[in-house]
C-alpha cells in the first residue's frame, strides 16, 4: 500500500516537473532520476504539511543536487524551520537547527547569487528573531544596499532595530541610528514615489 501511495505520489509529482519552463536549465547534479525524484517526495509532503515526512527526502536533493533550483533552499528554510527549529525538544537541536538554517541562507547566496538581497533580507530577519545581532545587522545592511527601492518591510524595520541593537551593545556610535534612519526614509520615500 504504502509503495503504491508513494508510487502515485511520485508519478503526480513528476509530471508537475511540466509546470517548469521547458526551456529552463536546471542542475540535476551527480543523477539527475534520483534528483527528481527526492524533489518529487519532499514536494508532495511538503504540500501536506508532512514536514517530517519531507525532510529526509528534501535533505537527499539537497546532497545530490544543490544547484538544482533556487526553490530547494526556500523550501529547505520553511522545512528546517518547522522541524529542527519549533519542533525542536531542546536547546541544543534548536541551535542546531538555526545553524542549519545560516548555512542554507549561505548556500542559497553562493548558488544564486541573483538572488542575494532577497535572501540577506531574509537571513537578518530570521537571525535577528534568534538574537543574532551582528549577524543580523550585517545581512540586513547587505540586503538593503542590494535591493534599495525594492527592500521589502520587514528587512528595512529589522535593520533599524538591529542598528539601535548595535549601539545599544556598544559596537556602532550612536550617530549611526541617525544615519539608518536617513538611509531607511530615503529607501521608503523612492518606494511610495
């Protein structure tokens, strides 16, 4: 039974591979049927919500084709997230899991690196939820500078607070809120013209 479903699964999901731009490249790695269908499982669970269940398959893409796709490392955050991070037991899984999901954010930067303000926005504001100040302050500042007039909210707000956080611990003068809050308005009053 359990070798139909997954059967199925992978059956419904490989055609989902049509959905894909035909003409687009992908980075099947090392075995490009293996990388399909890991890709494939952890799609499928990871539309259940069965993070659990994606994980091993998701981590197995990961290996055997890293550069596949830039929605591997998206995927992988939301999964890392859910399971080693608020699903971990104790502290020591949970910074685990945060460390996992630096180095996803690292990665994600490395392989598509067109993506990189996007992502720096997206590391600072997770790193700055788990009291990672200076990491933080340097991937948000990154992302700001990259993406300028297309920052999203929650990277301008975050890199704020995590300027007041760096003066408040003594690493910036305090002339630099002044300076963020400037760099921040300009960002914001290019947005709303």
């Amino acid at each position: 039974m359990k070798t139909t479903v997954l059967s199925t699964l992978f059956g419904l999901t490989f055609l989902a591979f049509g959905a894909f731009n035909a003409n687009a490249q992908y980075d099947y790695g090392s075995d490009e049927e293996a990388c399909k269908r890991n890709y494939s499982l952890y799609k499928e669970y990871l539309k259940q919500k069965a993070y659990k269940d994606a994980l091993p398959f998701w981590r197995k893409t990961y290996e055997i084709c890293p550069k596949f796709h830039y929605v591997l490392y998206k995927d992988g955050v939301e999964i890392v997230e859910e399971v080693k991070i608020k699903g971990a037991t104790d502290a020591a899984v949970q910074k685990e899991g945060i460390d996992t999901l630096m180095m996803l954010y690292d990665q994600w930067i490395e392989y598509f690196p067109e993506k990189k303000g996007y992502v720096y926005g997206k590391k600072g504001v997770d790193a700055y939820s788990f009291k990672m100040y200076d990491v933080a302050y340097e991937s948000l500042k990154k992302s700001l500078e990259i993406e300028d007039d297309n920052s999203q909210a929650s990277p301008i707000l975050r890199y704020f607070q995590a300027v007041i956080r760096q003066v408040q611990d003594g690493k910036l003068d305090s002339v630099a809120i002044f300076e963020a809050y400037d760099f921040t308005q300009d960002i914001l009053e290019r947005r709303i013209t």
